[in-house]
C-alpha cells in the first residue's frame, strides 16, 4: 500500500515538472507565431469583441493594420461607428454589430453566427 503511494506522488511530481519544462519552453525557447500568418492581406476577417475601449480597440486597430478585414462586436453602437470609420479611414473592410453579450437573445446569437459563418475568419 505504501508503494502505491510514493509511485502515485512521484507520477505527480514527474508531471508538473515535465509541465513546468514546457511552459518554460514556450516562455524562452519557442519561436511565436506571428499573427500575420493566419491571412493578414489576404482577405481573411478577425472577430473583435470589446473593440471600443482600451485593449480590444487597440487589438482592432493594430489587426487593421496588419490587412484584417473585421467584423466588431461590442455593446454600444455610437462606439462602434467611432471605430469603424477610424479603420475605414484606413481602407479596412468592417463589419460591426451592436451586442451586450450579458443580455444577448437567441436572435442575437443566431445573428453573430451568420456573421462568422459567412466571412473566411483567420482570427478569433
């Protein structure tokens, strides 16, 4: 019984090392993968939530300036017009819908669904 045990806590101790040695790896050793290869320029859409504000209109921006078309999701839409004629200005195809996902009705849902389903998305 006493084996079973020090054979289960050194199964546990090889596993969070072995987790450890790969974080640590995707940390200092792994080359990341640039966003621009999943279709920045080639007609490829990035989907933004929260676009309006802080990180996510940052996100959307920088996304439009790599070559993303995007599709905006976020709850005011006085913000989401601001947005979209910054990234029009630009020349970046925008799409945006108006949603407060904490109150978002089926219709809502079924209406972002076409919205992705319709657009070849490289971002999410």
């Amino acid at each position: 019984m006493q084996i079973a045990f020090v054979i289960s806590g050194m199964m546990v101790t090889i596993y969070f090392l072995l987790r450890i040695i790969d974080i640590c790896s995707d940390l200092w050793i792994r080359e990341p993968i640039p966003v621009e290869s999943f279709g920045a320029d080639k007609g490829y859409w990035a989907v933004v939530t929260g676009c309006t504000d802080g990180i996510g209109k940052e996100i959307a921006l920088q996304l439009g300036d790599m070559g993303y078309n995007l599709l905006l999701l976020s709850r005011t839409q006085s913000k989401l017009n601001d947005v979209e004629q910054q990234l029009i200005l630009k020349d970046v195809m925008v799409e945006s819908y108006a949603v407060d996902f904490s109150k978002a009705t089926k219709e809502d849902w079924a209406h972002i669904s076409t919205m992705v389903m319709s657009k070849e998305v490289g971002v999410l």
